[in-house]
C-alpha cells in the first residue's frame, strides 16, 4: 500500500483525480444514510477510496462516497 499524497488537509484521491477530504467510516455511513457495514462493503468492493490510518481505522474519500451514493 503506498502512501496517499496530501496538499494540506486534503489528500490526493486516484478515483476522484483530485484533492479531497477523507472522512470518518461513522460520519460517512450518517451522511450517506447508510448502515457503517455497507460502507466497509464500499471499501472492499473499490467503490470508494479509503486510507486505513491507524490499526483497522479507515478515512473514507467523501466525494468517491457522494458519486456512488447517487449511483446506487
């Protein structure tokens, strides 16, 4: 796993082709108005761009999340 490129606050997300903010599995699954376990299935399924940043804590890129939210 390499490791993600930042320019301040925000970090390059590869999906998106851009600088995004990377949020909380919590805040994500609130946002999306979903169940956290569907955005871990997100992650495992490439759906939307994920930094795993301490143990088996993700960030999660809020845009990737914000696109396949509308997709589905």
């Amino acid at each position: 796993m390499s490791h993600p490129i930042t320019m301040g606050e925000r970090i390059w997300c590869p999906s998106c082709k851009d600088y995004v903010q990377l949020i909380r599995i919590q805040r994500a699954a609130k946002l999306a108005d979903v169940n956290r376990r569907t955005i871990y299935r997100y992650i495992e399924d490439n759906k939307v761009y994920a930094v795993k940043v301490v143990g088996k804590t993700y960030r999660v890129c809020c845009s990737c999340l914000l696109k396949q939210n509308t997709d589905d």
